[in-house]
C-alpha cells in the first residue's frame, strides 16, 4: 500500500514541471530579436529604478544616522511614579550603523547603474542585426576563428 502510494505520488510530482512551464521556458525555445530587445529593455529600466531608488534613500539614511549618532546624550526615564533616574543612552551605534548602511546603499546604486547600461546596449544591439560580444545571451553570431598551434 506504501509504496503504492510512493509512486504515485512520485509519478505527479515528475510531471508537474512539464504543465507548469510556458512554452518560452522551455529548452530549446529561441527568442526573437524583438522578443529579447523588449525582455532586456524592461531588465534595464528595472534596474535603472533599483539604482535611483537606492541613489535617493542612501544619502537620507546617511544624513540620519549622522543626525542620530550626535543625539548621544543623557536622557530621563521613570516608572510614573514620580521617581526619575538620568541614564546613558547609547544611541550613538545605531547611529554609525545606520550611516554606514546608507553609505553602502548609496555604493550599490554604481553597479546597478552599470549593469542597466549594459542591458540598454545588448537589446539596442540586437535590432541592428549586427554581431555582439555578449556571450551568455542566445544570439546568433558569425565569426571567423584562427587556431594557432605551438
């Protein structure tokens, strides 16, 4: 009975991915010029917005950590009774830390601005019907080898 049910189960489960893929996800599929172009156009606007977005909030968390790492000062706190104690507040790590992960935010804008460029080039490209260098793309290329034996 278990193992009646194993396969079964095992047999449904070896199916599913053949109706879950689109036709354009499967192996060997080629997509048109245009097709690409228009796939690697969205891909570069997507990480053009990714890289402003982290362009514009990286310097805010910079200025807020600095803002929030010189508030490093004494503070007043009570139970309600009537009672307060001063005590330390050590505000000024969280500050630092905010502050760096804006410096970093802001740093990692470079590399998507970079890699959205990229993607603008290739599908501009690609509708020109000329050869490119970009390899990991299903392109046709024509090109000439020389093979040099020592």
């Amino acid at each position: 009975m278990l193992t009646k049910t194993f396969s079964v189960v095992a047999a449904l489960l070896i199916t599913l991915p053949c109706f879950a893929q689109s036709f354009k996800d499967r192996p060997g599929y080629r997509f048109s010029n245009e097709d690409m172009h228009d796939i690697l156009m969205e891909k570069s606007r997507s990480q053009k917005t990714k890289a402003i977005v982290a362009l514009a909030t990286g310097p805010v968390l910079l200025g807020a950590g600095i803002y929030i790492a010189q508030k490093n000062g004494p503070t007043l706190s009570g139970s309600g009774g009537g009672s307060f104690t001063v005590r330390e507040n050590n505000v000024g790590v969280l500050g630092a830390s905010i502050g760096v992960l804006g410096l970093a935010t802001t740093i990692s804008s470079i590399p998507l601005f970079i890699s959205s460029s990229k993607a603008k080039k290739e599908a501009t490209l690609l509708l020109k019907n000329e050869s490119t260098g970009y390899i990991n793309q299903r392109v046709s290329l024509t090109s000439l080898s020389l093979q040099i034996a020592l």
